[in-house]
C-alpha cells in the first residue's frame, strides 16, 4: 500500500490518500522512494520502477527479473538511480536504462541487494552488505571492508556504515574508517540521525521491544558516552481522526 500527501498546504488536518496495488498496478512491496524537482515520485517496488505526479501511476521496467531495493534522483544530471538485487545503473530522462555494474570486473560484482542509494558531493554511492560501490560519474569503484557490512546511512553529508562487528564507520578519502567503537556486535542498526554532539542510532531488536534508540555523544576531548532506551508499543489503540474539509 502506498500514502501520497498532496501537495497543497493545508492547516490543521492533513488530506492522505491511500493507494492500493490494484492501482497503481505493481507489486504488495515498496522499498524505497525519490522525487525530482516537479515533485514527480518514484517508488522502487518489488516488480519495477513507479512513477507518479500527482495525478497517474505509470511502471517502468517491469518484469526484468530483479527487484527493486533502492532510489535516488539527481536533479542536476535528470537521472534516476537506482538498485536492484545484483545489479545497479541510472534512468535516463526516456527511461532508457543504464547498467553501471556491467562495467566492474568478475571478482568484484560479487553482492546481492543494493539496499541504498546516496547522492553526495557529485558522486554516488551504492550500498551493498558487500562493499560501497563509488561512481564518480567516469568509472565505479569498489570500497569494501573485511567481512561485509550492515546498512550504510547519510548523516548530513557524510556516509557511514555499521561494520559485522558493531562499529560505526565513516567513508574518508575513499576508505572506510572507524568513527564509533560500539558493543553491539549482534544488533543491526535500522536508522541513525544527527543529535546534539553526536548521532542517535535506532537499532531492531525484539517483537517485544522492537526498536531501541541510544544516543552516542562525541566529546571534544575524544570520549565517548552513550544512553539507551526502548521505544515500545503504545499501550492504547491509536485513535483515528476524521479529516477536516
């Protein structure tokens, strides 16, 4: 199911419109989304590309065999890149695809699911549990880490990644550098957002406890400190409220 807002500012309650596969005539799963400038949306589902502006869904390249993980749309080239299960590229402004993997040597298209996509300084990065794929707009470039990755997450310009052992690393001069010592060896961060003097970090945890958030502060003098707490299940229903004309 996907929720579209419009676009129009309206005080108070906001108008959200749900959209059904039936619909917009794709898959159940929608992984990953980009708009341009026109405020077109793209969606990255499981069994292709989807646009829509406001008005239409439209599916692009459908039925290729691979699923769609990861989007994002680069407003000064009028590209859409995107990443797919072994395989990442670019969408020209007729759709006309562009494979960038194609381009690597045998031993390093080894990776499954391009789960991200960041656009940062001119250049872009494809995020695999592999490697980070570099194209700098001539050629693609490996930088990889021993034993694999987590997620990789762009964190006001600056990319970082979770190593397999829990650290948080930092992609300096086309190297993957420890930034942050952790000891979560077994948890897998889901999210990681700027907060005052350090990151706030969202790691999957329990059905029970399914989320936990610790904010790691990075002190002047170099020490690190952090706090942890749960974000649970709300104890009562949510109470829907009806929509305001």
């Amino acid at each position: 199911m996907l929720v579209a807002f419009q676009a129009k500012a309206i005080l108070g309650n906001y108008p959200v419109r749900n959209f059904t596969p039936a619909e917009y005539k794709a898959g159940i799963q929608n992984i990953d989304f980009a708009q341009n400038r026109n405020m077109t949306l793209f969606v990255a589902n499981n069994l292709g590309v989807l646009s829509y502006n406001g008005g239409e869904w439209a599916t692009h390249d459908f039925h290729s065999g691979e699923k769609k993980r990861s989007l994002a749309f680069d407003d000064k080239k009028n590209r859409l890149y995107v990443g797919s299960q072994g395989e990442f590229g670019y969408y020209e402004h007729n759709w006309n695809y562009v494979s960038l993997s194609d381009s690597l040597l045998l031993t390093s298209k080894d990776f499954d699911e391009v789960w991200d996509v960041f656009i940062i300084n001119s250049n872009i990065y494809f995020c695999t549990f592999q490697g980070i794929y570099l194209y700098d707009g001539n050629t693609v470039s490996l930088i990889d880490h021993p034993n694999g990755l987590h997620r990789s997450f762009n964190v006001g310009g600056k990319l970082l990644a979770q190593s397999r052992s829990g650290d948080i690393l930092e992609l300096l001069d086309k190297k993957l550098i420890p930034s942050i010592k952790q000891n979560q060896t077994n948890q897998v961060i889901a999210g990681l957002i700027t907060a005052q003097q350090g990151y706030l970090l969202f790691y999957n945890r329990t059905v029970r406890n399914p989320v936990c958030c610790e904010v790691c502060l990075t002190r002047s003098n170099g020490n690190e400190t952090s706090a942890t707490g749960n974000i649970s299940p709300p104890s009562q229903p949510i109470t829907k409220r009806p929509i305001s004309h």
